[in-house]
C-alpha cells in the first residue's frame, strides 16, 4: 500500500470513529437563542467538542476536530463560526508543538519543517485575530502561549501573560504554565530585556504562576524537570 | 430637557393647588391603604413625558418580553417570550428531539402580561415605582421583571407612555359593602386564581407545584393585596364586572355579577383590612464547601443552567450573545460571556469602561461573581443595593447554587 493510500484509510478511520462518536454524544439542553445553533448546526457541535477536547489536553484531536468545522485552511469569508474554528485551530496547534495536518498531508507523517510551518501559521494566525480583538482575553492569552513557543518572541510574551495575570483574565492553566516558564526563565538567566530584573522576585511570581496552574488544572502543572525550583517549561 | 422641565413645574404647581390627578383616597380606605404593603410604593408625581416615555420604552426594551408596548415587535431572537412560546408550539426552526427536550427545560418568559391598555386599570405612579423596584406581584408566575436601571423621571415618564390611551372610567356610583364583597370573594371561586395575601378570605388556593402545569389565568393572577396600589380606584368595580371591556384580550375572565355585587368586590379587594405579610429575610450564605468544586458542576448547575441565557457569545447564538453580553433592557453591553470556563476567566466591561476579572473582591472581599448573586437575593426581600442583583430578573439562585461558586472560586477555580 502506497503512503497516500495509508494516509486516506488513516483518515477514513478517523472520520468514522469520531462521526460515530458526534452521533451518540450527549448535549446539555439548555433552551434560549443563544444556544440553538450547537443544535441546529453541526459545525457548531463540531467547533463545542473540539474546544472540550483542547480543555482535556487533547489538541491533536482538537485540531481535526476544529478543521471540520473550518473547512479548506485557505479559506475566507465572514463568518463567526469559521473564526472561531481559526482560533481553535491555531491554538490546538500551538498546544500540540505543531503535531497537527493543516495542510492536505496525512496525519502522521510531521516533519519538522512541517511542524515550524503549522507553528508560524498558528502565530501568524493568532497575531491577526488578537489584533482585531485587543480586549478578548480568550485570544490574548492564546496568543501569548503561541508567542512563548518561539525563543525571539519571549519578551513579548512574558508582557504580555504578565499583564493578562496581574488582572487576573489569564484563561488557562497552560497559560499559567507559559508565564512561570518565562518567569523561571528571567530568573534563571537574565538577558538583554530582563536586565532589570531581579532574580528572586521572579521566582516567587514563576512559583506564583504554577501554583495557579495548578489550582486551575487541579493536577501538577510542573514538569518534573522544573519542580524543586521554577524551571522553565 | 426644557419640556421635562415645564412638566415639572406644572406638576409642582397642581399639587401645590392639591390638584392631583388621582383623587386622595378617604375613609375607610385610606385607613385600608395605610395598613397594606403601601409604604414600599415610591409615592410619586402622576405626570410624566409621553413622548420621552416612548422613547424610554424603546431605549430599555418592554417589548422584548411584553405585548402591548405599541412598539414594533422584535425579531424572534430578540423576543424572549416570543422565542419561548415558538418552541413551545413548535414553530420553531429546530430538530425535533431538540424542541422536545427544550419545552421540558423551559420555565421562565413562557408568559408575561400584556401592556395593552395598561392605563385603563392601572396608576402610572405605581407603574413608575415597580420599574424601578419589581416585586414578586404574581405568586404563581416565576418572576422575571428586571430591575431597571431609571430615574425616578424617567419611570414615570415610561408610566405615562405606557397609560397613554386610558380610557376614563367613570367612579363607581357608590361604595360597596366589604363583608358582602368577602362573601362574594368565597362564592365566585376568586381565590381559585388570585392569593390575597393578608386578607381573611375564604376560599383562597395555593398552586403549589410545577408553574408549567398552571393554566395562564393563575399564572397571571396578581397577588390583590397589591391592588389598592396598583388599579386605579375608579376602575375597580368596572374592571371586575367586565375586563374584556377595559382590556381586551386579558386573561381575567369575566364573571356573571350585578354592578352592585361588583362594587361590593371592589370594596372587598380595596379596603378589607390586610395583616402585614411575614417578614422576609435574605437566606443565610453557606459556608465553603470542602469537597473539591470544579468547572463542569459549577457550569451544569449554575452558568449553564441560568446565566449564558444573557451572557452568551454571538458565535454559537442565533441573536448577539444575549443582553449581558451586546446589552439590552436599558443596559450596556458588559460583553460577558458565561458559557465556557475560558470565557467565565476572560471578564467583563466593568462600570468604569474597563475589561475586569468577574473574580475581583469587592469591597468586603467577595467576588464579584458572588456579589451579584448575594445582591439578587437581597433584592428579592426588598433590599436592592448600588450592586444590580444576578439573574436580572429572574428569581435569585439559592444557597447552595452560591455556595458551589463561591466554593469553586476559592478553590482556585479548577478547569
């Protein structure tokens, strides 16, 4: 068999156990406009499961789950629920390291040239949504992870979850757990943008940090190479 | 502004001249009046702006749950009752299953009175004053008016808007008789429909039970101890002979009575003496749970099951997000959405124009999430505070539902 022909059947599996499972899912049912598109639009349906599986640690599942609901990643158009399915997109991506098909390939087969392209597509992506939407918390902090991912983007990074703390519209643990990587990071090794700093009050906002990581995933955020003292991720 | 202002002075200057609209009630009922629920109605001028009234009652939205308002009707989406009573009957744009499932959820805005001819049988003054402080009015109907956010003038400008074609009726010949009107209370089953809080009458039923079983007659049925504040004293009698006549439409049937028999009720609603209703008191605030509270119960249980009704977001709604995210009822905008635990961290638009956490201690160090549902119950006893009270409207959430936010905020909020 042929490696596009692997990749199809690989697909195909996909698409019939996760229609399968979109089948015999439950939904709560709440009645009002605001909730009758999740029953009325499958791509809406789509888009809630795909967000659910990015809170459980799922982003590759995210990912796919969030292109049905997009379409070609090429395409454009007004449309809320495509945007929301970008957003998704890009962050799942940001959260799987780039482990995810954007693009017309297969499933499995990542290189990491194609890895760095799903990653600067996910930036790039997230940079023109967070723009267009400076007070939405939600994209802020999406953005900030994505920006954490790359090292030239660290500062602004670090300035940007920072601030999003102090007013304490962070959204996610794993925001939490970028800001105390970069907190551990300007402690650990002060660079040209941390020559202010100073070391001890870093730590005590990384530990600050992955103490909210924690508290918001109810599990141990730290990687077991950080814990004892405020590694970076 | 300077018409506002010429229609304060003339108001000014007919109640100088002791020339008020409404005649000052007398004997025997005033000395009813003093004893009812009186002393929480905002004693306030009878004369308010027609025409800022309108566009008053445009700016806060009646129409987005009442009838009658003379305004244009909303766009199902934006119709609250409208939607609701669509999915009841099936009009609604959805799958089958889907509608099943939701006419068993839905409970609230399934009916709201009219305000068709409102002005034929009720006082503006007290219109203005329920605007401004809504009360538990119809025991057997979930409540659901919200707290507007009005002046003094400008609820009474909305009252005269709302009574601006009362038909005048003329008072009723003479006074009736209350113990005849008590007997007749008991023999006309009215008490089937109405409770008369306070009042020593026979015959009075409590529905208990789900409201969805009610047929609409009980439902809307006021509480009548409200009605010597409410109903204009010369539109009793007439009201009560044949409400058809003054309100089409209204759910009050009418009853076979002589006009004397129906002054006599009148007498009975108006000025039967009323015992002051127990005391309500807040309910005392749970302390923190110790069991682990995390997001998914505190969404099942609470956000999901009350608030992202108004405090959605537009991408998964077929309207804006609801008033508590793009604004509505008088209200601005607060852009926040409760329907994800993303979204609940994201915050709000806060008074101040600023996007804030909805976790930010107030004053005395509770959250604001909790503050507001604190304030809803307060509200509910006849204690509203500079903090509007959450659900808007809509009955306060109970102890328990409260303790479960507090408890998840304190525990760190967990995913």
């Amino acid at each position: 068999m042929s490696r596009l022909s692997k990749s199809v059947v690989a697909r195909l599996g996909w698409v019939l156990l996760l229609g399968g499972l979109a089948t015999v899912m439950t939904r709560d049912g709440h009645a009002c406009g605001n909730v009758t598109r999740l029953r009325t639009e499958q791509r809406a349906q789509l888009l809630v499961d795909a967000e659910d599986r990015l809170r459980r640690g799922m982003p590759v599942l995210a990912a796919w789950w969030a292109a049905q609901a997009h379409g070609p990643i090429d395409a454009t158009g007004d449309d809320r629920l495509r945007a929301r399915a970008r957003r998704l997109l890009a962050i799942a991506t940001t959260r799987a390291d780039g482990d995810v098909a954007l693009w017309s390939v297969g499933l499995l087969n990542y290189t990491p040239a194609l890895r760095e392209k799903n990653l600067r597509w996910a930036l790039h992506t997230l940079t023109e949504l967070a723009a267009e939407a400076p007070d939405d918390a939600i994209l802020q902090t999406y953005l900030g992870e994505a920006l954490a991912k790359v090292p030239e983007h660290h500062a602004v990074a670090h300035q940007k979850l920072s601030a999003l703390a102090a007013a304490d519209r962070l959204v996610s643990p794993e925001g939490y757990a970028a800001l105390a990587g970069l907190h551990a990071e300007a402690a650990a090794a002060p660079s040209a943008w941390f020559l202010s700093s100073r070391a001890g009050v870093y730590h005590a906002l990384a530990e600050d940090a992955w103490r909210r990581c924690d508290a918001m995933s109810a599990a141990t955020c730290r990687p077991p190479a950080a814990r004892g003292g405020g590694g970076a991720t | 502004m300077e018409r506002r202002s010429r229609w304060w002075w003339l108001a000014l200057a007919l109640i100088a001249l002791g020339c008020q609209t409404e005649a000052a009630p007398s004997g025997p009922a005033a000395s009813a009046r003093s004893s009812g629920p009186s002393s929480k109605a905002a004693v306030l001028p009878e004369v308010g702006d027609v025409a800022a009234g309108e566009a008053l009652v445009r700016e806060h939205e009646c129409h987005r749950c009442h009838e009658g308002t003379g305004l244009a009707a909303l766009p199902v989406d934006k119709h609250c009752v409208g939607c609701h009573q669509s999915i009841l009957t099936g009009a609604f744009e959805a799958p089958a299953p889907a509608l099943a499932e939701w006419r068993r959820n839905i409970v609230h805005l399934r009916h709201v009175p009219s305000l068709d001819r409102a002005g034929a049988l009720l006082r503006p003054a007290w219109i203005a004053s329920f605007l401004r402080a809504p009360h538990d009015l119809r025991p057997h109907l979930p409540a659901t008016m919200p707290r507007l956010d009005v002046t003094e003038a400008e609820a009474r400008d909305m009252a005269a808007y709302l009574t601006r074609d009362a038909p005048r009726v003329a008072p009723a010949a003479a006074e009736g008789d209350v113990e005849r009107g008590r007997a007749l209370f008991a023999a006309k089953q009215c008490g089937s429909c109405h409770a008369f809080t306070g009042a020593d009458a026979a015959g009075l039923l409590a529905h208990a039970g789900d409201p969805r079983a009610l047929a609409v007659g009980v439902l809307l049925a006021p509480d009548l101890r409200h009605t010597r504040e409410r109903v204009r004293p010369e539109a009793l009698a007439a009201w009560i002979a044949d409400p058809q006549a003054l309100r089409p439409g209204s759910p009050m049937p009418k009853t076979p009575l002589t006009e004397e028999e129906a002054r006599d009720l009148a007498a009975f609603v108006a000025r039967a003496p009323l015992a002051e209703p127990p005391a309500k008191t807040a309910p005392a605030r749970l302390p923190l749970l110790e069991r682990p509270v995390g997001y998914e119960e505190v969404s099942r249980r609470v956000l999901k099951k009350v608030c992202w009704h108004c405090h959605s977001q537009p991408d998964f709604a077929r309207g804006d997000g609801g008033p508590g995210m793009s604004g509505g009822f008088g209200f601005r905008g607060r852009q926040l959405d409760l329907s994800s635990y993303e979204a609940v961290a994201g915050g709000y638009l806060d008074a101040a124009g600023e996007m804030a956490s909805v976790f930010r201690p107030t004053a005395d160090g509770t959250p604001m999430l909790v503050a507001v549902m604190l304030a809803r119950q307060a509200e509910e006893v006849g204690r509203p505070s500079e903090v509007r009270g959450m659900p808007l409207g809509l009955p306060a959430l109970s102890p328990e539902e409260i303790q479960l936010v507090e408890t998840w905020i304190a525990q760190g909020r967990a995913r």
